[in-house]
C-alpha cells in the first residue's frame, strides 16, 4: 500500500509546529543507522533541526494511516510526490 505525502519545500515552514503549541515529554527511540543518516542530511540540506523532520515525519505517516482508515498493510511504504511546476 502506497501513501502519497506531499512535502512541498515552500510550504514547509506553515508545517512546523509553532514555537507556543505544547509538546509531549520527550521520548526515546532506537532508528536504524540508515534513518538517521537520511534525517541528518536532511537537517543539513534544509536547515531544518532533526526534532522538526522527525515530526514531520511522523506526523505525515500519522495522517496517511489516517486516510485509510487506519488500515496497516505492512511494510509501510511512502511515496514523496513532488509539487508541480507552476
């Protein structure tokens, strides 16, 4: 099962959490090598600090789980659909 998630660059900034929403305790998770090395080239691509890519992330996934009706065909597999060229 693929889920489109769109990550326009342009509009990633109106994506973040805003600086005065409350944030959950902090949490500790166990990644694969391979996934916190794509985050940190991320991080240094965009300018963006990992914590934010992370919940991007996650929160993408969390919606497009969402879409489906919260129906898991595993293994989970995105798709990045790119924004059109206006």
């Amino acid at each position: 099962m693929y889920f489109n998630v769109a990550l326009c660059y342009l509009v990633l900034e109106k994506c973040l959490m805003p600086r005065d929403t409350q944030k959950s305790k902090p949490i500790s998770l166990r990644l694969s090598p391979h996934v916190r090395s794509r985050v940190r080239k991320l991080s240094e691509d965009t300018g963006l600090i990992q914590a934010q890519l992370y919940d991007l992330i996650l929160r993408a996934a969390c919606k497009a789980l969402e879409e489906q009706e919260d129906l898991i065909s595993l293994p989970l597999k995105f798709e990045v659909v790119k924004p059109k060229a206006r």
